[in-house]
C-alpha cells in the first residue's frame, strides 16, 4: 500500500539505525516518551528498540483513550444498557475492558444486553434512525482524532431531528495529559523518571496541529517531535530528539509533515468547538483528576448530551488488586514489574485495561516483546 | 506474522485507533461521502472533515472519516530525509 510500505524499508531501517547509535551520547541516558498508544504498537510490532542503543529508552506514554478511561465510566455505560434500557453503541475497543464485578459490555450483552459495536458514528445515526421507539446513545471516548466524527454525528441527528440519539461523551485531550505528567509531583515521588523528550502523536496532531505543543515544549524545556506512525517515522523522530537533547534544544519539530501541519485540521477544529466545550476536570485512569483535560457536549446540543437525558451518577470504581494499569499508564513502571502481567492476567483474559487495547503498553508486551525482558 | 490475536490479529481492522492512508476512488457529493480503496479492500467513508478531496487523492481514513489528506510532496521530503539521515555522516 502507497505511503506503507515504503516507510517500512529495512534497507533504510538498518542505516537509520546505524546513524542514531553514532549520534547517542554514550554517557548519558534518553528516556523518550510515546504518548500515544499506536507509536507503542509500532515500536513493538517492528522491533525498533532491538535496532537502537541500550541507553535509549521508550517510556509508554498514557495515549490509549481505553487504558485511560476511568472503570466508573464503564460502570455508567453499563447501567445505560441494563438499568435504562438502551441500546448501547460503541467502538469494539470497548467490548472487552473490564468494568466493576468483573462485568463487561461484552459480558452484558451476552447476558442480553442491547450493546452493539459499530465502527463508525455514522452505524450508530443509522441503528437510531432504524429503532424510532428506542433510545440509542453512543459511548463516545477517543482523543482530539476521534472526537470530531462525534461532533459531525451530533450535528447531523439535530439536522435529522434523530430525538432517540444521543452521545455519552468521554472524549479526553492530549495537551492536558501531557501538561499533568510533567508536572505530577507524583510521577517523580512514584519513581525514577525523567523524560527527555516526546514524539507527538500523530494523528491527534493531524487534527490540532503542532502549534498546541510548543507551549510545553518552551514551559517545560523538552523537545517534542510529532512522529509519524510506521516503524521508519519513529526512528527519525527518535533521531531527531537525540540531536535535539544534544544540542541543548527544546523545539517542536515535525517528522509527520505528509499529515500534520502547525494549524491542524481546521474545519474539524471547528466542528468541534460547535458542538463541546471544556470540562472542569475529568478523571484519568492512572493521572487522576485533570482540569481542563475531557469535553462535554455544550448547552447548545444538550438534548443529544447522555448525561443530560439519563442518570448518570459519578462512580469511583477501584482497578482489580495488584493490577499496575495507573503507574504503567504514567511511565513509572513497565508491564514486565506488574504481578499479574502474563500470569493471571493475558490479552485473553485481560484484568487492566492495558492488556485490553491493542493499543495498550500490556498487550503490546505481550504480544511481541514479553521474552525480551 | 499476524497471529489473529486479538491484539495483533485481523481485529485490528475495527481498531478505532488505527487510520490507514486511502485512495479515493469515486466521491458522492451530495452525501459528502466517498468510497476509498486500501489496498484490494474498497470502503465507504465520510468526506465530513475534509476539504477539496479529488478523485486518486490520498486521505487517512479513521473510524469511517477522512481526517486529513496525505500530502504526497510532503512524503516524498521525509522518505529523502531517512535516506539522507541513513548516509551522510555529520559534520559535528
């Protein structure tokens, strides 16, 4: 496939490698930090850190919007579809994450549940335009990439006038998070990590730009490359942080230029400012509470706000004992120091939310480096 | 090697993370819809978000929207950047 394959060349691989070992300073340690969740994958996947230096070092970033969506949260989609009785759409990510009591929304809809996965909102507009008599609420969650096809389905049930539809919002922001794992006191108290740089993601930048990362990168006087998602983009974005942290530089610079531009997607922007606006502070899984890191649906489209139509009671619900999910999430541990990693807990069987999603720093242990460590 | 794990395995298509580039293959203006192809596999996606889509332009296609066109002269720069980075020593 064009703009695939050839960004997985190992002819080119293996001399980007050879040039990032001449560059990395022997003497000193890079710990640089994937936000995102699909930049892990890859890494693991294509075995880039089998090609790159011991004294490098990929630290997991919080960038998988299933690992970090609070078990409360769940919980509430849960009683949507057992105690009010809708039916339940949702990205199959979600099927499987396990929620209070061991339940699932897989678990519930075998029990009969009406939970339905749908790849795209526009499956869930089409199940609500076919059950007139219904209430269809999509469970929304995603980063800045996968908010907009929420906004555009909000917009297009008020133009439908579609009464039955409605969105449980979860969709949570990538500065936000970034900002509150710099400052944590937390992270340095829970161990011994210091970030070096970040690759930004890439298609969350694809939708904001690369603009909103220069004020942490100028605050907190780390580099910050946005990175593109095949194996060849990490490691020029991993080169282009080693010359960053050698330099003494602390820019935003931009690998992923065939997708993201320093504005951003603007009409989706847009499209989303139409129809959200902040929260005050949302939970994270793992962060805790964040100010100013989640959107709601604002007073304008609040007929189509689940939150608003429903009882939905804020739920403190606490991870299965011993799971490490929080502190993986923040970097501060690897899924190889957790208990449960590969014992009871497997992508089969999954006990945290990081073994759940593909995406997540668990599953991609499990799956393609666990004998490495 | 794809085990059809569920992690790793063919699932991965309904990944709501992933976003693959597409071609656009025929657009339908009056829905703002168009049908991309991946490869072998054809799809009908949202043109929502997007502006200016023409015909054989590449987008990166994600949870059944276009987010962004796939800049080819773009690509074209970074595919000559690793050649670059992988062959010449630095000066410094």
């Amino acid at each position: 496939m064009k703009y695939v394959e050839e960004f997985r060349s190992q002819d080119l691989a293996l001399k980007l490698a050879r040039t990032i070992k001449r560059e990395c300073d022997p003497d000193r340690q890079y710990n640089l930090m994937e936000f995102c969740g699909g930049h892990t994958h890859a890494i693991f996947r294509f075995g880039v850190q089998d090609l790159l230096p011991e004294n490098l070092r990929f630290v997991h970033g919080p960038g998988c919007p299933v690992c970090v969506l609070p078990i409360g949260r769940i919980d509430n989609a849960i009683h949507l579809a057992t105690e009010h009785g809708v039916i339940l759409c949702t990205y199959g990510d979600m099927m499987r994450v396990p929620a209070s009591g061991r339940k699932s929304l897989l678990k519930v809809k075998a029990e009969g549940g009406d939970v339905r996965m749908v790849y795209s909102t526009l499956d869930a507009l089409k199940i609500a335009r076919e059950n007139p008599h219904r209430e269809v609420v999509f469970f929304a969650i995603g980063f800045e990439t996968t908010t907009p096809p929420t906004a555009v389905a909000i917009k297009q049930a008020q133009a439908e006038g579609l009464k039955n539809f409605s969105v449980f919002c979860n969709h949570v922001l990538t500065p936000a998070a970034i900002q509150n794992i710099l400052e944590s006191p937390e992270v340095r108290e829970m161990g011994p990590v210091t970030i070096d740089g970040f690759f930004g993601p890439s298609h969350v930048s694809s939708i904001i730009g690369s603009r909103p990362y220069e004020f942490f990168s100028e605050e907190f006087q780390k580099p910050v490359v946005i990175a593109g998602f095949e194996p060849l983009d990490v490691m020029q974005s991993a080169l282009m942080l080693i010359r960053q942290i050698n330099e003494g530089r602390h820019e935003v610079e931009n690998e992923y230029t065939r997708v993201v531009s320093r504005e951003g997607n603007l009409k989706a922007q847009a499209l989303v400012a139409e129809v959200m606006e902040l929260r005050q502070s949302f939970e994270w899984r793992g962060l805790g509470l964040v100010p100013y890191s989640a959107l709601q649906i604002n007073s304008a489209y609040e007929t189509f706000d689940a939150e608003k139509r429903f009882e939905i009671p804020a739920i403190q619900a606490s991870d299965v004992k011993g799971c490490e999910c929080p502190r993986i999430l923040r970097g501060v541990k690897k899924p190889t120091d957790c208990q449960l990693f590969g014992t009871v807990c497997t992508p089969e069987n999954p006990m945290g939310s990081c073994m759940v999603s593909s995406e997540g720093a668990c599953a991609a242990y499990w799956s393609y480096g666990r004998f490495r460590h | 090697m794809d085990s059809g794990h569920p992690a790793t395995g063919p699932d991965r298509a309904l990944n709501m993370c992933l976003a693959l580039p597409a071609r656009v293959v025929s657009i339908d203006e009056r829905t703002d819809m168009a049908v991309v192809a991946l490869g072998e596999i054809k799809k009908e996606i949202s043109l929502a978000l997007v502006e200016d889509v023409q015909i054989d332009d590449f987008v990166l296609i994600h949870v059944g929207y276009a987010l962004n066109k796939v800049s080819p002269e773009e690509a074209e720069l970074t595919l000559a950047m690793f050649a670059e980075a992988g062959l010449v020593e630095r000066d410094s």
